[in-house]
C-alpha cells in the first residue's frame, strides 16, 4: 500500500477542499468530492476532503442564493 498514500489523489482532495472554501465551492466541492473518491479506491481515508467538498458545495449555493441577488439590486 505504499502507493496509495504517495498518489497525488491521496493529497489533491486536500487542497481542492481548502480552496473551494475560500473561491468558487460550487466548482471545487465537486472536485473535491471527486479526489476524495479516488484516493478512497486507492485505500487512503478521505472523510476530510468528503466533508470540505459538501461544505464547499453548500457555502457556495448559499452565496449564489444569498449574495448575488443582492448584488444585483
């Protein structure tokens, strides 16, 4: 198993998590949850970047819901 913690899938959830949930979380949640996905077939735990990539996804449906109607006001 030295593979699967040395493949770039077993790290890449990380930073598409972290950046979904400072820009964009409606484009890298998804990815983020996708990474996730793939370093779990590779047999590394990835509970983090689900959680970053779902939290991404919500915070930026509330922000098209909330902050761009206002923005266009």
């Amino acid at each position: 198993m030295e593979y699967a913690s040395t493949s770039p899938a077993s790290s890449a959830w990380k930073t598409i998590g972290v950046i979904g949930l400072v820009v964009l979380g409606i484009v890298f949640g998804p990815l983020a949850l996708v990474q996730a996905h793939k370093a779990e077939v590779l047999g590394v735990k990835a509970t983090a970047g689900k959680v970053l990539g779902w939290i991404s996804v919500a915070l930026g449906f509330i922000w098209l819901a909330v902050i761009v109607p206002a923005m266009t006001r």
